[in-house]
C-alpha cells in the first residue's frame, strides 16, 4: 500500500470512522529486564493505519488531536482495545504481562478519564495488575492538585502509575517527590551528550534517587548495548527500546510472549524506621549531609538471599579511602565483588549473612584486586563494617563503612616474609643478619637474632631499644651510634669489631647499603659473626654457641 501523509484536515474528517474501525489500534513495545533477559511488561503505543493512505505518524497526527481536543477519545479507544487485547490472552491461556496504556494531559481535565477506563477494564473483566497508566511530567503543569487528584483515584482502583519522559521536565525532582508514582520512564534521548559524561552523572543520581524512594525505573529509547549496559551498571535494568524490540503490531507481540520467559518487576525497598528514604536524596537534607559529610568512607549496597549484590551510592571519603582516583560512578560500575581475591568473596557474604541475621554491625577483612583508569591494577584491603539498613522480601539494603588498611596488612606481611627470609638465610650461614630502614630507623631481625636475643619482629629507633638492653655494652653505646650516623649519611660500607651482650662475646659486625637511583641510601644489611667462628673456619666446625637470653625488648 502506497504510504501518504495525510492533511490535519483529512485527519480530523476520518477521526471518528477510523475509531470506529479501529484503524486507530496500539501496538505494542516489549519491555526487559536487560540482566535476565526476560519481558517484564509492555507499552500500547497508538498507531494510525488509513486504509487508502497508510500509516500516519504519532507524531503528526497526537498533536494534532490534542489541539483539537480530540486526543482525549483516542486514548479511551487505545485503552478498550488494550483490555480487548488481554481479555483474548486470559480466554486463549495466553501468557499475561502489564500492559502499560499512555495517558495525554489533557485527559487530566476530563474528569471522566479514569472511570471511563474502570468501567471498561471492569467491562472486559480484567485483572487490574495487568493495566498501568502512563502519565507525564508536562502533565503536572496544568496544576499539581489536578494531578494529584487523578493518581489518587487511580491509585483507588489498584492501577499502577507510571512517571513518562522523567527528567524532560523542569521540576522533575520536586515531582517525584510529589507525585506517588509508581514506576519512573527515562528516556534515552533526554540525555543530554554521550553516555558516562555529565549527563550521565546527572542520570545516575536520578536513577539512585528513584532506586532510594524504592521506584522501579524503565529506560526507554534504548538503541544500543553500550546504553543498556551503563543502565545496568547505574542499577538499573528494566529497558525499552530498538535494541530489544520495536513496536509490535499484535500477532507479531503475540507471537514474542509466547517465545520469551517474563517476571515481574521487583517489588519497591521497604525502609526500616531508620532511615528516610524521601529524604535521603533530597541534596538539601540532614541525611545527605551526613552521608556526605559527617560519616567516614561509606557506601550503600544491597544484597538479595540468592547473593547478587548491587552498589547504589558511595561517598566521597569512600573515594578517597579505597585511593584509586576513581569517581563515584566508576565505583559503581565496577562491582566491587567481582574482585574479591581468595575466598574474599565468601567471607564477605557470610559477614553480610550474619549481619542480616543479627541486626548487628558485622565486620571483616577482605582484598580486592582494583583497576582504575588513572592508577591501573592495585591490590588492596579493606575492613568493612556492615548493618542491615532495609529489608523487602529477599532483598537487604545495607550500610557498609570501610577502612583502607592496605598498608598495615603489607607491613605485616612484609615482617613475615622478611622474618622468614632471614631465617633460612642465618641458620644455613650461622651468621645473624638484619635489615635495617635508613628513613625510619627500623630495624628487622632474622630469627636467629630473635630467638637468641630475644628480638621482637621489628625494632623502632634503632639502635637505641637495644643499648638500652644491654645487647650493645654502654661502653660501646657511642661508638655503635656513630657508626650507625655514617650509615645513615650514606657509607656504602662499615664494619667493626664489637663485643656483645653483657658476656661481651667479640663479633664482626658489617653493614652494607643500599641506596637508590638518585644515589639516595635506602636500606643497610647487617651482619654479625662470631669472631672466634671466623678463626676457627679453616678448622673444624664450631658447636652451637647460645648466647645470654635478654630480657623482651618492649614492643612500641
Ligand atoms: P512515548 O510515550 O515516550 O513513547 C515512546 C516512543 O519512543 C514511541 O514513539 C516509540 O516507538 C519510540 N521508541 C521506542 N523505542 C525506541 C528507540 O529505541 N529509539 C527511538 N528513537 N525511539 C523509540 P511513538 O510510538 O512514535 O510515539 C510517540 C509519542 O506519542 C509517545 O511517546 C507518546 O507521547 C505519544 N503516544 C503514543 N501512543 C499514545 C497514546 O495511546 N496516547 C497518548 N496520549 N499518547 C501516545
Ligand atoms: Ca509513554
Ligand atoms: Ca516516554
């Protein structure tokens, strides 16, 4: 059939026999929950097929009705049609799935709209969780009241409400506020520049916003996998759009449910008294503020039984504390427990696990393997402290405070490892060996060291702990300390005869140093022989000497 453009006049001529006919018809757009892959509803989008002169465009023919007062009988046409529809799949056994019919605003002001459409859902006797009614922000113009007043008694009659093209408007946020809306749209196409710029930025706090309120989101006019995926990532998964499905006329939509699973969406977040949920998006209030401000490193996650776990909100000391030079929208998107390292993931959950079950705070240690763009792949170990903050069904908000403690875990390690190192290394040479940090006068033993001498793993300010022992006789304090000043001014070597221990037992003592690219020294390796043992060398190996056992130095 030749396609035409028809005149606003001929349009109007045709209006009535083309409702009657039902030239005007809906078709319907899928919509999906991008993570499973399955149908979780539909939107009835108006079409106008002229017999003689083709599909007319929405876009020409909705204004056009609406300035003429007339889009108001199209909408009620759209709507029995829609309950004709799903009156077909109750008797036929076909799979049912909400079905979502537009709402213009100017059926605000019929006053007749909402028990037009009751008496025809009652009519056709349909389930009312199968109907939902698209309302937009533009709506709202004609007067809050007005539209407050039509939600209520849609409300009344069990009907959804959906928020369409949110974020079009110029109060959007005020508005969801508001207005108790259900469901929120967004619409790709009010994204202002690419995906992951600021528009995106400003998404993702609506998207959190929405998330926080416990408002589902559906995104719609989503074209590519790129979109759908950074939908994702912000948390929100219910998509409509090209890259899933355009509009289907009936028997191709027929056709789709029958081959593709659905479910439904998830229930909203119930909040536990403590916090309020309103209030905690609103960037003006107390609980912003102290998300922001007053608490430490915080993030806001939730967690469902089944062990998929989301991020919803960060704050900036967490940023800071996790050190990454990462935004909060890079953090999100990372999913933090996709690099638990070791059975860190595990421990994790059993602390989340407990958490839940105690209404406690639970804590626990875990590493993970970060990759940022600005600082590439680091590991690094957080304490987290976690409390259940909102539970709705399987699935709990919860409340994590973190602690960087990367650097304490390191040093530790490093202790144990170094410990272990010169453990081998003394017990095959027989000599004592230790490691010395020029910039913190640190000073790590080798086991030999610390089982002889009774040394702690790591020695501050040394060598002062132990001429204060007795290891170094006071009579060699000094000479000891300036020894240990050339060292630290840059000898690459030094070496000295020195008695030791109160049974003042003669060694060689040796430093050698290590310095940096810049010449700088960093580290200097000691080592003590027994001087005897030195004599005897040639000769037959010397008997296992234990020297005098010294008091613990005490540990800082
Ligand atoms: P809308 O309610 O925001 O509907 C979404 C529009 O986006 C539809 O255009 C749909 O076909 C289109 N769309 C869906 N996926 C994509 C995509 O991936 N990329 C792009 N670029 N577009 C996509 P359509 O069907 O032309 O409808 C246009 C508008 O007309 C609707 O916008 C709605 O405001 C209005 N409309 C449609 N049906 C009805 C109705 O029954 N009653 C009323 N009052 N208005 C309706
Ligand atoms: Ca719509
Ligand atoms: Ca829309």
């Amino acid at each position: 059939m030749q396609t035409r453009r028809m005149s606003e006049r001929e349009l109007l001529d045709s209006l009535e026999i083309a409702l009657q006919d039902s030239h005007i018809y809906p078709c319907f757009q899928p919509q999906f929950n991008h993570s499973t892959g399955r149908m979780v509803g539909a939107e009835a989008l108006m079409r106008w097929k002229d017999p003689e002169n083709g599909m007319q465009y929405p876009s020409d023919f909705i204004p056009l009705l609406e300035r003429n007062d007339l889009l108001y009988l199209a909408d009620v046409h759209i709507f029995k049609m829609v309950c004709v529809f799903l009156r077909k799949c109750l008797d036929q056994g076909l799979p049912l799935m909400p079905i979502s019919v537009n709402m213009s605003r100017y059926d605000i002001y019929k006053h007749e709209y909402v028990d037009e459409i009751e008496a025809l859902r009652i009519k056709y006797d349909i389930p009312v969780k199968y109907l939902r009614i698209e309302v937009t922000e533009s709506s709202a113009i004609g007067g809050m009241e007005l539209m407050k007043d039509v939600i209520s008694r849609l409300h009344k009659h069990g009907y959804l409400v959906e928020m369409d093209d949110f974020g079009s408007g110029y109060s959007s946020l005020n508005i969801l506020k508001d207005l108790n809306v259900d469901i929120i749209k967004l619409d790709m196409k009010f994204l202002c520049g690419e995906v992951g710029d600021r528009g995106g930025i400003i998404l993702n706090s609506v998207v959190q916003m929405a998330r926080w309120l416990g408002t589902p989101v559906i995104t719609e006019g989503v074209e590519t996998m790129e979109q759908a995926d950074f939908m994702k990532s912000l948390g929100c998964n219910y998509i409509q759009g090209y890259l899933y499905s355009k509009p289907l006329e009936e028997p191709a939509f027929i056709e789709k449910i029958g081959q593709i699973e659905h479910e439904a969406m998830t229930p909203a977040m119930e909040f536990i008294n403590t916090v309020d949920a309103g209030k905690f998006w609103d960037p003006a209030s107390m609980e912003t503020l102290i998300f922001s401000n007053l608490v430490g490193a915080a993030a806001i996650f939730t967690y469902k039984d089944s062990g998929e776990m989301e991020v919803v909100r960060v704050n900036k000391k967490y940023l800071r504390e996790i050190g990454m030079n990462m935004t909060e929208q890079e953090t999100i998107a990372i999913k933090p427990w996709d690099h638990f390292r070791d059975d860190g993931l595990k421990i994790f959950t059993n602390t989340i696990r407990r958490a839940i079950a105690s209404g406690e705070e639970e804590s626990c240690e875990t590493w993970r393997d970060i990759c940022s763009k600005s600082c590439g792949d680091a590991q690094i170990c957080l304490l987290t402290e976690l409390r259940v903050i909102g539970t709705a069904g399987n699935q709990h908000l919860i409340y994590a405070m973190v602690h960087n403690i990367t650097k304490e875990k390191e040093l530790y390690n490093e202790v144990f490892n170094s410990d272990r190192r010169f453990r081998y290394a003394s017990e095959q040479a027989k000599i004592y060996a230790w490691e010395y940090t020029i910039s913190t006068k640190q000073m790590r033993p080798c086991f030999r060291c610390m089982r002889d001498l009774n040394l702690p793993p790591l020695i501050y300010n040394y060598p002062e702990p132990l001429i204060e022992n007795g290891v170094f006789p006071p009579d060699y304090a000094d000479m000891y300390r300036e020894m240990m000043r050339k060292i630290d001014a840059g000898v690459p070597h030094i070496e000295a005869i020195i008695p030791l221990t109160v049974g003042r037992i003669p060694f060689h003592v040796r430093y050698t140093t290590e310095f940096d690219e810049n010449g700088h020294p960093l580290k200097a390796y000691g080592s003590a022989t027994l001087v005897v043992d030195e004599q005897q060398q040639t000769k037959a190996a010397t008997g296992r000497r234990v020297l005098y056992r010294h008091p613990r130095i005490r540990k800082r």
